[in-house]
C-alpha cells in the first residue's frame, strides 16, 4: 500500500563490509523488500559501507556506493543524489559480473549544468512529494507551453532540481514557484510538506505567509492606488496625514510619504515592541513618541516603521482599514480570493508552517502571522500580515508587467493565463505612470524604489534580471521579482524559518532559481546584468 502512494523508492542499507562479500551478506527480510519496490516502482539503492550488495539486488536500476556510514557519508549521498554536488568517483575493485575497477558514475552538480541545462526531470529522478496545477481555487489553472513564450522547457526543469535540492537540504520543508513570461504562466509546481513529517503536500495553492512582499501587494500598492486617484502625494510630510506622528522628534516634521516608501525617515529598521505591549493604538503611540536616526533624506535604512506609517496614512485617508481597502480595491476586483491578512482558522490545513517561538509566543505558528510587531498589532499591518499563493501573486505580477491593467479572463481563456476565478471586466488597477515612478530607482545611492527594490549586487533577483526589474522579499522565504525588458515574473514561496530562522540556506537557492529561470529563455539574447 506504502508503494502506491509514490512515485520513486530510495532504499539505504547499511552492511559493513566485514559482513562479506556476497549476496548473503544482505539479510533476507530486505532483499524481498527490495526486490517488492523494485517491482513495484523504479528504485535507487545506496549502500552505506558494503560494495558487494549488488549482487544481491541486480534488478536495481540505480546503485550508488558510499564507503562509510557516518553521518558525513549519508550526507554526502544524498546531496549527491539530488543534484547539490557531482558525482565523480570510480570504482577501486572489481564488482564481477557487473562493474570492472574504474567504473563509474560523470554527473555534475545542479549548478554546474546551467550552461547546457541537459538533465531529466527532477521530480521524476527524485520523487520527492510534488504537485502541480491544482487546488481549491485554481484548480483548474492551466499552464502554457514554454516554448510556445520563448522558453526552454528543458531548462526549466532546472528550478525544480534547485527547489528538490533545497528540501534535501533542509533548507525548507515545502516550497511553491510560479514563472510566466508574456502574461502566461509556463512553471506552476510546488514540492515537499507543509510541515515537517506530516505528509501533508504543498500544492501551487497552497497558502504562505509572505513577511515583507506584504509590503509591496498590500501597503505600496495601496499608495500607489491612492496617487492615482489624487488623494496622496508622495511629497506631502506625514504629518499633514497624520498630525499626531511627530511627537518624539521634530525632525520628523520634515518626513514626506516618499521618505517612507524609500526608506529614507531616519527610522530604525525595528523594535522589539511585541515584548512590551500590544494593539494598534499602543503601536502609534511608539512610533510617534521614536526619534529619528539620522536627518530625513540623508541616507537609506531599510524600516518596518516606515511602511507601519504608511499603512496609517493609507487608512486616514480611505476611512477604512487596511485589509478592506485591499480587499475591495485590489484582491476582488483581480480574482486575488487567496489572499488575505488573518486567514480563517479552517484554512490552516493548506497554511505552510513557519517558527517554532520559543521568545514571545511558546508554540509554533502555524496559521498566524510570524512576524512578531504584526501579531501585536493585531495581524494586520502595513509591513506583514498578508498570506496568499503562487497562483494569486501571479495575477499580481501579470497586471504588474501590463501596465498595471488585469484582463477579463474564464477558464476557456488562453492556456497559462493567470485566472483562478472569473474575471468579468478588464480593469485598471494602477495608473501607468505611477507604476513606472515606484518601479524605477529612486537614485543610484540605493536598489531601492518607492516601496519596491531593484536588483544590485548579489540581489535575490539572481544576475540575470535586468536593471528595469523590480522585486521584493519577506523574511519567511519569500519573494517576487517581475522584469518589464523581459516580460518575466518569478515567485517562489517557502517556508525556511520552519522550523527555526537560524536557517539561512534558502539564500542561494532563491538566486539560483531566479538566474535558472532568466536562462531557460530562447527567443533573445540573455547576458549578466551589470550591476549599478
């Protein structure tokens, strides 16, 4: 029964080689479990200490060697199994009848096959959990054919090698991507579990909590709507909006709503509020009584408190609060259902996993915000708080890259298009001559945008998007990134602080994936962006 639910068997054995050289050596309760799985699904075999297994087990397709069975062999095993590093050594002895001295395995390492991206499926090598397309609400997303927008579908298969990597890694229990190009989604999958050891799948609708990408599809969009009705003016101080804001510092008096979105107040980046009070009003208080940490307009400081403001604003002069703003504004009008601040309790079940708190909380969180000053504040706030999937984020990125218009769509529309419920009416969402101004650098002192950041440096946008892209992160494991000049918009979506934020090892893999997704296309010249 076990053997019907997968798709692929990984057997480890571990026989010392004292234990001899023949078939024998394998004890018979697991040869006829072996050969079971090999009847029943193809099967790699990893023997940890005994290179004369195979004899009792020929029917294997895959047999991989590993001298040792300490914890640095099995680690190295499986790296190499999943494509983290390259499998390169040759046989010392003879395996008679089947291996001569010097046989062996050439395959090199994921990253290394970016160039030629010759490599087969890896959700098919590796049968790690996978889904792709389907859901409550998207279930009948489709997707396009790649080449049919300029991709390589084979070098596509690239990502899901880095993303199945990454589970091996433990660098997040579950992950979902979405990559279209041209308004079309041509990659929709999603792999590993909601939590650790529960079995439970992630799907490409199922929901994550996005930290700061709150702060660009919720807080920054909010603004950007509002300028286009004329109701917000980024170089309007504050304290027009909000009279009560500048009581710590009168230097704050000077602040502008483009000091905010540019990160530019003198703010601190954060505060440990969460372990001294709770509720909104407590929250203004502290933020209006905190001083500033440098002149306004002098220098960049990337801060929580800024976009805390701006939610404000956004709710002064709209009369309502930032989730119904939203919701009626932004997310029903494009179909956006999944997304949401405070998700219902019943959704938890299709909710990824994040922290287990051990400081403010004592239990993990699972279903709620992460972000400890959002949770203290309620759930919703200006700079986290919003939960949502890859298959919404994608209607996000397609009126983005449109010119901030999103299209009437049904399910008979064109193959890909973003569309997990009817949309009766094309609609614009954002003036196009706002986009652009919150889409383009601020200066060249900073990556930074209004509200959005630019790709510079080892960016998380990889090396490949151009310098017309723009981008965000949330420190939960993830990220969007759209590129006008190539028409292409990546999300991945993890959960990497499940169960501990200590773990940093989604950081290449987010890079990876963005440059293996900017390289997999074929219908133009694609060349390392020279970073500013």
């Amino acid at each position: 029964e076990a053997l019907e639910r997968v798709d692929r068997v990984i057997v480890t054995t571990y026989v010392s080689a004292s234990a001899g050289s023949s078939a024998s050596a394998l004890p018979e309760p697991l040869r006829n479990l072996i050969a079971s799985a090999v009847e029943a699904r193809p099967t790699v075999m990893i023997s940890f200490g005994n290179p004369y297994l195979l004899a009792a087990v020929q029917e294997v397709e895959s047999y991989m060697l590993a001298w040792g069975d300490r914890d640095r062999s099995q680690r190295a095993a499986i790296a190499a199994l999943f494509g983290e590093e390259a499998i390169t050594g040759k046989l010392p002895i003879p395996l008679p009848p089947f291996n001569e001295v010097g046989d062996g395995l050439d395959r090199p390492k994921v990253s290394d096959r970016l160039a030629t991206m010759e490599i087969e499926d890896p959700v098919v090598a590796a049968g790690i959990i996978a889904a792709r397309g389907g859901g409550p609400r998207g279930r009948n997303q489709s997707v396009a054919d790649p080449e049919s927008v300029g991709f390589s579908s084979e070098r596509l298969m690239v990502v899901d090698s880095l993303i199945l990597a990454g589970i091996a890694d433990s660098a997040f229990s579950g992950a979902a991507v979405a990559i279209g190009r041209h308004g079309r989604l041509v990659s929709l999958n999603a792999f590993g579990e909601l939590q650790y050891g529960t079995g439970r799948p992630v799907t490409p609708t199922s929901i994550f909590d996005l930290a700061s990408v709150s702060k660009v599809v919720g807080t920054t969009t909010a603004a950007m709507m509002l300028i286009g009705d004329g109701d917000l003016n980024l170089d309007v101080n504050v304290v027009e909006y909000l009279p009560w804001w500048a009581s710590g510092d009168e230097r704050k008096n000077k602040v502008t709503v483009r000091d905010l979105l540019t990160h530019r107040t003198g703010l601190i980046p954060f505060r440990t509020w969460y372990l001294e009070f709770a509720g909104m009003d407590a929250y203004k208080d502290a933020v209006a009584n905190e001083p500033l940490q440098s002149e306004p307009g002098a220098r960049t400081a990337y801060s929580d408190l800024g976009i805390m403001t701006l939610a404000w604003i956004i709710e002064a002069i709209s009369g309502q609060p930032l989730d119904e703003f939203l919701e009626s504004r932004l997310w029903n009008p494009m179909g956006m259902l999944e997304t949401r601040y405070r998700p219902d309790p019943t959704l938890r079940p299709r909710i990824a996993a994040t922290e287990i708190d051990t400081v403010y909380r004592n239990e993990m969180v699972w279903g709620t915000v992460h972000d400890e000053n959002a949770d203290a504040m309620g759930g919703v706030a200006g700079h986290a708080g919003l939960f949502s999937t890859v298959v919404d984020l994608s209607v996000f990125a397609r009126m983005m890259l449109n010119e901030g218009v999103t299209p009437a769509c049904n399910a008979e529309g064109p193959a890909g298009e973003p569309c997990p419920v009817r949309r009766i009416e094309t609609r614009r969402i954002v003036d196009v001559a706002v986009l652009d101004e919150f889409t383009t650098r601020f200066d060249q002192t900073s990556s930074r945008a209004l509200g959005w950041d630019t790709p510079a440096g080892r960016s998380s946008a990889g090396d490949y998007f151009t310098g017309r892209a723009f981008g965000h992160t949330g420190y939960t494991g993830t990220s969007i990134w759209m590129d006008p000049e190539l028409d292409l918009w990546v999300i991945l979506l993890t959960n990497r602080v499940h169960p501990t934020r200590e773990n940093q090892k989604h950081v290449q893999i987010r890079r990876a994936v963005a440059d293996a997704a900017v390289l997999s296309i074929t219908d133009r010249e694609v060349l390392p962006r020279v970073n500013r």
